[in-house]
C-alpha cells in the first residue's frame, strides 16, 4: 500500500501545477477579448452582451476559473496564484495582436521577470498543506484571526461598492481593482474549502449533514464572490486599458490570496527560512514585472494621446 500512495502523493502537485498554468494561458487571454468585444460593440453602438468576441472572453474566463478550482485542490495555493503570471504574459503579447497595444523595453522586461518569479516561487513552495479534512477546515474558519480578517474585507468591499465605486470607480482604476482582489480573499479560501469537503459529503457518513451544509455555504459563498468580481472587471475594461487593469490587478490579487490562505491553511508554517527569503524574492521579482508592463502601457498610451 505504501508504494502505490507515495506516487500519487509526488503527481499531485504536479498536476496542479499544470492545471494552473493552462488557466493562467486561458486567464490571459480573458481580459483582452472581453476589452475586444467592448471596442467592437461600441463601434457599431450596441451592447457587449451581443458580440460573439466578449462572448469567448466570458467562456474562457469560466473554463479557466473551472481550471483554477481544480489547481486549487490538488496543490498549495502559493503555487498556484502565482503563477497568474504567466496569463500577464501572454494577455500582454495577446493585447499587442488584438488590441494593437505594443510592448516596449520595459514591457518585455516586465512580462520576463514574471516569469522568472513564478519559477522562483514553484521551487521554494511549501511541499505540504496543513488542513487535509473537514474538522480541521472548519476549526480553522473559527480562528479568531481568519474571522477578523474576513469581517474586514468584507467591511472594505462594502464601502468600496457602495460609496466608492459610484464616485470614483471610472476615474480610479485601483477602486474596481481593489474590488476584485479583496473578493479573491473568499473565491480561492472557497474552492480549497469545497475540494476538502466534497470528500464528506459524497462520501456519506454520520457527518454528511453538516458536511453538505458547509459545502453549500462554500458554494454560495464562491458563486456570489465570482459574479460580483465578473461585474466589476468588465467596469474595469469599459474604462481602462487591459493590460494595465491586468498587471495592477494580478498583484493586488496575489497579495490577498496569499494573505488569506496563509490564515486559513497555514500553508506557510512548512517554509524554512530560506525558502520564506526565496519566495518573497520571487513574489517581489514578479511586482517588479507587473510594474514595468503598467509603466509601459501607461507611457505608450500617453504617446498614442500626443500623436491623435
């Protein structure tokens, strides 16, 4: 029994790790459809919700979120977020063929240290999870720490939708980008959540009542988190370029995830000091990148505006 478990538990992650970069190719390209879709439906006048070009940017962001669910499960979530990078990659060299927006130097450099950051954080990750059952999952969202952390953001997301967004969302792009990235504190918790307590509830068992209602909470929890973001990033676009929202958002959104798997699953506490060093390195290599792709977008939108 012993040699038959020990290769699947070394494919996991493995697995996940492939899933997560084929959402993260699908992921790219979400962004810059859906801005096409935008661009064309204002062209002719009409809404977004009629052009077949949104229409596949909507498709691929739900078959990459389906990827990312699965990622989610079978590895660590410092794997898998950060390893969005590579769909800030290809959205950014996707936009410069659709959407006509170029890459300079600094573009280049940005879309390769993401890349080399990613890698960086895939070799030092935690190996191991800390919640692998229901019990654990459940004792964990009763940490004092998670709780105050989750009323906070939800504080936050309220105020930045109620009040914030209506004043300034089209005028700050960090508004519906802060929205978006906080929401990302209950989306990916959400799925890792589900994947654990899936095993409960099909499974049956004396324990099957309070599985299933804690697998629909978690399913509720991420459907309503997943729509409010969908709504908000396609603010986003009509308003801002794709690429900018890209790289600012998969920062923002990093930061959150990480911070709040860290609470919940605790995914850190098998990092040695080294590997800790090693993936903030990583994390701030990929920032550093993200910062270039904005910097260049911004500086070749604003030659665009002085030669109109």
């Amino acid at each position: 029994m012993a040699t038959v478990s020990e290769p699947s538990n070394v494919s996991l992650p493995v697995a996940g790790v492939v899933i997560a970069v084929i959402s993260s190719f699908i992921n790219g390209s979400t962004f810059v459809l859906q801005k096409k879709g935008i661009l064309r439906s204002r062209d002719r006048g009409g809404s977004y919700l009629t052009d077949v070009v949104w229409w596949s940017g909507t498709l691929s962001m739900v078959v990459g979120q389906i990827g990312n669910f699965l990622a989610y499960n079978v590895a660590p979530a410092v794997i898998v977020t950060p390893l969005g990078a590579l769909g800030v990659l290809f959205g950014a060299v996707l936009a410069s063929r659709i959407l006509r927006e170029h890459l300079n130097i600094l573009g280049k450099l940005g879309c390769v240290l993401c890349c080399c950051g990613s890698v960086v954080l895939i070799i030092h990750a935690p190996k191991a999870e800390a919640v692998t059952s229901r019990l654990e999952l459940e004792e964990r969202l009763l940490d004092p720490g998670f709780v105050l952390y989750s009323l906070l953001v939800a504080l936050l997301l309220v105020i930045l939708i109620v009040w914030v967004a209506p004043a300034h969302g089209t005028s700050n792009i960090m508004v519906y980008v802060s929205i978006c990235s906080l929401l990302g504190s209950f989306t990916v918790p959400s799925s890792k959540g589900l994947g654990l307590v899936a095993q409960d509830v099909f499974g049956g068992g004396p324990s099957s009542g309070g599985a299933l209602a804690l697998f629909l909470g978690l399913l509720g929890t991420l459907a309503v988190s997943i729509l409010i973001q969908f709504f908000f990033i396609n603010k986003a676009l009509q308003c801002f370029s794709s690429n900018v929202f890209e790289a600012i958002y998969y920062v923002t959104f990093t930061s959150t995830v990480i911070l709040a798997s860290a609470l919940l699953f605790k995914e850190w506490t098998a990092l040695t000091l080294t590997d800790s060093l090693a993936m903030l390195c990583g994390l701030a290599t990929v920032c550093v990148g993200v910062v270039l792709l904005r910097i260049s977008q911004e500086a070749l939108l604003t030659w665009k505006k002085k030669t109109d």
